[in-house]
C-alpha cells in the first residue's frame, strides 16, 4: 500500500472541492488551485506549528487541530473569533464528528432554523461558519481570507492524500463550478450532499 508521500513534494494543478457556507447556505463544487511554492512554504510552516499568523494578513491567527481525516481551522483577529472552518478529505469518525459539530454550532448561531442532521457534502469538502465579526472586515482582507482557506485547503489534500488519489483530484487544466445555489434550505443541502 502506498503511503503519504512528503508535504515537500506538491502536485501542481487543481482540485475540486465542495464548499459550504453555513451562514448562507451556498454550496458548490469549486476549484482550488495549489499555491505558489514560497506560501505553499508558510502553509506548511503553519500546519507543523498548528497556531500562528495566516500568512500574509497581519494580525489574523489561525489555529488548526488535524486529524488522519480532516481539520478544523478556527481564524480571529485580535481576540475576535471571525470564523470556524473544516475540511475533510476522506470518510471516518473524526471527519463525522467535524461535520456534526459543525452543524450543532450553526443550530446554535441560527436558532430559527429547525435543528435536522443532514448528511456531510461530498468528498472532499469545506464547510465555514462565519462569526458576526466576519462582515466588518474589509473588502480585501476577506478575499485574503478566502485564498488562504482554499490554499491551506489544497496543501492538506495534497500532504495527506496517497499519491495515486491525490493524482486523481489534481489535474492540469483547472474544472469549472459545477454547481452554485444561494439560500439553500436544509432539504437543499441534503438533496445537493446525497451521494
């Protein structure tokens, strides 16, 4: 059986992912490109510390807990929680738990919404719940945000994938978005993971 190969050796090329806002409901099978080599460089970097700043944004901490399976990545600025994130490349107990604790924590922040287990987005995904700080941010620095979510994304799938299947997701020549919707119910969400 072939093993991990090392963080060092990156392939090029893109993913696709399924990401998810909880906050919106948007969901949608996007490309994730890996980064160039010097911030594919710091991702690692902060991936062996699993705490320090998001490279790039001064002044913005990311804390990330990795299991075999999946990561959760919290992000704050100054104290501030701005939001919590979890990637899961493959199917096992730690990446259930994610997506459970995910979705209790967004009961929470959405009360109004009748609390339903629905079943995690296909693998791999990306799931974000932003926190009422998020909106005050500026322009650019919650584009920043989202390009290092979607790189730490795709170093995590290429570190911890086997070769062979992350050669399977990576390709040459970058998908297209296969699917985008806004405001997105539960039985939505449920009808666009299934399978």
């Amino acid at each position: 059986m072939e093993t991990n190969r090392p963080a060092d050796t990156p392939l090029n090329g893109t993913v696709l992912i399924t990401v998810l806002s909880l906050n919106t409901r948007w969901v949608a099978r996007c490309p994730v490109r890996l980064p160039d080599p010097l911030v594919h460089a710091d991702l690692r970097r902060l991936l062996r510390r699993r705490s320090g700043e998001v490279p790039g944004l001064f002044g913005f901490k990311a804390t990330i807990t990795l299991s075999e399976a999946s990561a959760k990545i919290r992000v704050s600025l100054r104290r501030r929680e701005m939001f919590i994130s979890g990637i899961a490349w493959a199917e096992n107990d730690w990446a259930a738990e994610l997506w459970s604790s995910l979705l209790a924590l967004s009961w929470a922040v959405f009360p109004s919404e009748e609390p339903r287990w629905v079943p995690p987005p296909p693998l791999p995904w990306m799931v974000t719940l932003y926190s009422r700080h998020f909106e005050r941010l500026q322009l650019a620095e919650g584009v920043a945000l989202a390009v290092f979510q979607r790189s730490l994304a795709s170093v995590l799938l290429c570190r911890h994938l086997p070769r062979k299947e992350a050669a399977k997701l990576f390709s040459s020549s970058p998908p297209m978005q296969i699917e985008g919707d806004r405001n997105l119910s539960n039985d939505h969400i449920a009808k666009c993971t299934a399978g």
